[in-house]
C-alpha cells in the first residue's frame, strides 16, 4: 500500500513507480543454493481505493502468533484478478487506477484479454526531486514479533538461509467457512483456539468470498 492522505492520484503514481522499480531491480532471484536452480519472480496488480483494517488478538496461543492484521474492502475484491492477470515479470493496473492518474498523459500501457485490467509499462509523468514523502508511522519495539509466527521468528533470529526460506513456502491451506450472522471477531476467536489445540499454526489468514 502507498498512501498520500487525500491524494489519491498521488498515491497511484508513486505505486506504478515503485512496482515497476521492483520488477527492474529485483523481479528476479536466483536461489543459488538449491539444487533445483529455483528462481522467484514477481507479478504485480495494482488498484486503488479505501480499505478497512482490524488486528485481532485470539488470546492464550501457543502455536501461533498473538496478532492478525485482517484487512478488507472494494480493492481487495478485485485485486485477485488483477494480480492473476499479470505474468511473471509484468505489473497490471485497473482502469480505476489508469483514468485516476490521467490515463495515456501519464502511463504507457498494453491491452490485456481482461477489458478492466491493463499492462503497466512506464510512467510518462517525471518525477519531482522536491516532493516530499510521507513519513513511515512509528511502530512499536517488538511489533513485528506481535504479527510473525513464531518458528519464523525463531529461524529469522538465528539467521536463516535463502534456501531455507524458500522450503518454507510450502504450506497446507484450510478453507473453513462461516455460516450463520457470527460476528467475524468471535468466530475467529473460536477457531484459532481449536487450530492452536491441535498444534495447527496458522501463518495467513484470507478472506475469500468464493
């Protein structure tokens, strides 16, 4: 997420450069110590709009971490599609987000077989060395170990190879669906206590309509 408050535009500007600066400068990594030469790359979807955010805090865990950062709204509806439109090494862009920053007078984009996403090419509109960037907010010390799962926390503090890390990746999904006008809070409360009795760690957590 890039945010300039109340700058919309601003915002989507400043996220189609930083997205194609990443597939330029790292959209491609070579896992050397694999015998299996693994390669990562990125796709990236970009859209725009107001999201809602909640942290939920189960309780007494053992086997996962205190925190969840749950977030949701519009562009995360449509995000998904976006991102799956964009091949490894592209970015994709919704039209909301390229009529936003002034449509061909600021982006050079390709056609996709999806008539609301696109292909992001360059950023026609120059950058202005004077402006000023938001300012990161301040988290508090520890924050990070509030909302990363324990065995990661473990492997990251006593360092961790790519290789490892990489092993990491393969995880098991669940799909638990809620039925009934539960509110979502103690619903997930419910279940994190039974997953975390089982020794069942979660480490994602996606909301997904389907």
């Amino acid at each position: 997420t890039w945010s300039y408050e109340g700058d919309l535009r601003r915002s989507c500007v400043e996220a189609s450069r930083c997205a194609l600066a990443l597939q330029e400068l790292c959209g491609e990594h070579a896992i050397e110590e694999l015998d299996n030469e693994m390669t990562f790359t990125l796709h990236i979807g970009l859209d725009c709009g107001v999201i809602e955010t909640d942290v939920f805090t189960p309780g007494n865990l053992k086997s996962m971490q205190r925190g969840f950062h749950f977030i949701g709204g519009e562009p995360l509806q449509t995000i998904g599609q976006i991102v799956d439109t964009a091949k490894s090494g592209e970015v994709c862009i919704s039209t909301k987000v390229f009529d936003l920053v002034g449509g061909d007078e600021t982006l050079t984009i390709e056609k996709t077989p999806l008539d609301e996403v696109l292909k992001l090419v360059c950023v026609l509109e120059d950058e202005d060395p004077d402006r000023e960037m938001p300012e990161a907010p301040q988290r508090p010390k520890g924050m990070e170990r509030f909302f990363i799962h324990p065995s990661i926390t473990r492997r990251l503090h006593h360092g961790i190879r790519a290789s490892d890390m990489a092993e990491m990746r393969l995880l098991t999904v669940m799909f638990i669906q809620m039925q009934g006008s539960l509110n979502v809070s103690d619903w997930f409360h419910e279940v994190c206590e039974v997953l975390d009795g089982c020794r069942c760690p979660v480490v994602q957590v996606i909301d997904d309509d389907k």
